[in-house]
DNA sequence: CCATCGTGAGACGTTGATGTCTCACATGGT
DNA sequence: ACCATGTGAGACATCAACGTCTCACGATGG
C-alpha cells in the first residue's frame, strides 16, 4: 500500500532531480555531485539514493536524452511530406532538448572507446533516413552524405545551444537560424547550378 | 653561452610535447598528466618542468589554438575576392588546426563564467567581419546574422573533426563537407543572384 | 500516540590525480 | 677527467570528489 505512494513520489522526485542536473551540467558539464544535489534543492545522501553514483546520473540522462529524442523524432513524423519539412519540424521538436543533447553529445566525445548505448545508433538511423530520403525525392543533394548531415545537425544543435545560454543568439531565432543553415546548405539549388564554375 | 643551447631545445621539446599533448586530448579530454606525459615519450616530471600544471598545459594549447586561427586567417586573406571563397580558403587552411580547435571549443563550454582569453574575441571579430562582408556583398543571406554564422563554422568544424577521428567521414572529404554545408545555408538564394548575372 | 520511512547533515575512509621533492644517471661541454 | 645540466624514476604529501555510513529530525499513516 504505502509501496504505491512512495514509488509515485520517488518518481516525480526522480524526474525533477533529473531535469535540474540536465539544466545544470548543459552549463558546467564538470559540476560535482554536491552541487547537482544543491541545484535540485536536495541533498548529496538523497541524491546518491536515487542514482547510485555518476555514472549512474549520466546514464539517467542518457536514457532522457534519448526517449526525449525518439519522441520528437516521432513527433516530426519524418516520412511525411518533403523531407525539408520533415526537417524542420524535427529541429522545432528538437528544441526544447538541445541543451541536454549538447552536454550529451561533448559527454561522448569525451571519453574514447567505450561503447555507447545502442538507443543512439537508431536515433542516428532515423535521422540519416531522413536526409537519405531527401536525396532521392531530388530534394536534398546527393554530395553531402546522409551520416555527414546527421552529424552536422547535432554540431549544430549543440553550438545553437550555447550560443543561446551565452546570449549570443536570440533564443527565438533558434529554430530558424539552424534549420534555415542546415537546410540551405542541404536542399540542392537547382536555379544556381548554371552558374556555378 | 650554454643558455642559448638550452633555451632552444626547450623550445623544440615544448612544441613537440604540446602537439602529442593537443593529439592526445583531442581524443580524450580527460587524459591525465601522467598520460599526456608518455604521450610526448617524456616523463611526469620533465612535463612538469615545462608546464607547470594542468592549467598551464592548458593555457598553452590554448595559445597555440589562438596562434594557429590568426595564421590561417592571415594565410585565407580574407579580404580579397569574393566573400565564399575567402571563407572556403579559411576552412581549408584551418583544417590542420579543427581537431585542437574542437577540444578547446569545448574546454570553454566546460566552465561557466572564467573569462576566455581574449584571443578568441579577436578571432571571432575577423570571422564575423567576413560574413558581415559577405552580406554587404549581396553574397550571403542576410537573415543568418555573422555572429551565428561564426559560432556554427565553429561547431561544424568541431562535428566534422570528431567524424573523422571517429571514422564516420573520410578526412579528405573534410573542407568540402563544412564548406558546402556552410555557405549552402549562407549563400544568398538564387532568385536575386540571377539579375545580378 | 506510536511506528515507519524518507530526508538532511555530517563524519568518515578511499581513491585518483596532482604538485613537489630527491637522487641516480647519461650526455655534452670544458 | 671533471663538472654542469637535463632527465627519468619514484617517493611523498595534498587535495578534491566520491561512496558509505550513522544519527536525529519531521512527516505520514495506522
């Protein structure tokens, strides 16, 4: 009985606890343990309660990160209508997820080896589908590889974010300022073709 | 008499231990001294004679980085000819320099606050000022604004630095992938180039 | 009212990296 | 041969973060 309240409290502790380390470490990705439990307002022992140690808490927010992707990827509902679109709407989805994708993102290159969890290869699949499809609709053009493409949305993503936290950007142009650069540089410029060399 | 000698080859050890040291943390940022040491084939204790710490090893790649940009700068001439090709001349000649740059991109992001070196600032305003020159031109769209234009050259070249090392893009594809996507997205769309042709 | 449980505070011991030190050795110049 | 100097190896103390533990407090449910 009192097992029912205390699992649903733990849960919603859980998340918040997850959120405010996400929020923190996008900022100084070296933050110790004390000053996560600080930022979630609770304690080091409470903190180690519920995430056995470091690694833990970054495979917690692994795990976030990556159900926060899946559902934008679905959300964007990437095979309908022009990929461009689709893209578009998948950077909008994105959004809200770029800070904690940016600390993940550095947090894998940080460490060599060290197989990362395999929710990432899918989430990179879907993505480069996406891009691939674009090609051959005669949409995107074909000299910048789908994986390239993946990569740089994720390069981007991540520099969009923080120029954002360090106000170099407006946070309203966000969206804009990746998909329009992204998707310029992807969508294939038929018109200037005859004028290039 | 004897200094001169000893001054010089501390000169050429310095610059050899700095590169297998920028080699190493490329690939893992967290490296510690002992292996940054074994990295450059010299001791814990010679490394220490010549960076006094962590901090000072830091500094010092970080020199390097800046001193490295402001050549591939000077070498990109940036003022000559066309805007998009001064910027594809400055991604070819940073090409050598985007794995250091990539790892000292996201040292800054590490920390919050802590002034950067003024270096970077300096950096940034020829980068800009390009993009700006670019858009003047009637060359570059003008709905990018150049500090986000710079701070995603930026990002792209740390993307495409990580993709290479990890295999995901071949390196001889490097400046055309970052070039293309960049100035795809930042070229000025064909309608108003044609009357200007 | 009492029992239970989560929590905060804090005291440990442990580990890993760091910075400092000494000393023996090889090299190179005098 | 002699001396000086840079180097490698290793011992040593220090420090910060970690993980574990205990204990008292407050709240909640029976």
């Amino acid at each position: 009985m009192s097992h029912m309240v205390y699992s649903c409290l733990m849960a919603v502790d859980r998340d918040h606890v997850l959120r405010s380390a996400a929020a923190l470490l996008t900022r100084k990705a070296t933050a110790t343990m004390d000053e996560v439990a600080k930022a979630a307002g609770i304690s080091r022992a409470t903190l180690h309660r519920q995430f056995a140690g470091r690694d833990a808490l970054v495979r917690a927010l692994e795990a976030l990160g990556i159900s926060e992707c899946e559902a934008a990827l679905d959300a964007a509902a990437l095979d309908d209508g022009p990929a461009s679109e689709a893209a578009r709407r998948l950077v909008h989805e994105l959004q809200p997820a770029a800070a904690l994708l940016a600390f993940l993102y550095t947090e894998n290159q940080l460490f060599e080896g060290e197989e990362q969890n395999a929710g990432w290869s899918r989430i990179d699949d879907r993505v480069a589908a996406l891009f691939r499809r674009g090609q051959e609709a005669g949409e995107f053009r074909i000299d910048l590889t789908p994986g390239w493409l993946t990569e740089a949305l994720y390069g981007l993503l991540a520099s969009a974010a923080w120029a954002v936290t360090e106000g170099r950007v407006a946070r309203n142009d966000f969206t804009h300022m990746i998909v329009e650069l992204l998707l310029g540089g992807a969508l294939r410029r038929d018109e200037t073709r005859r004028e290039e060399s």
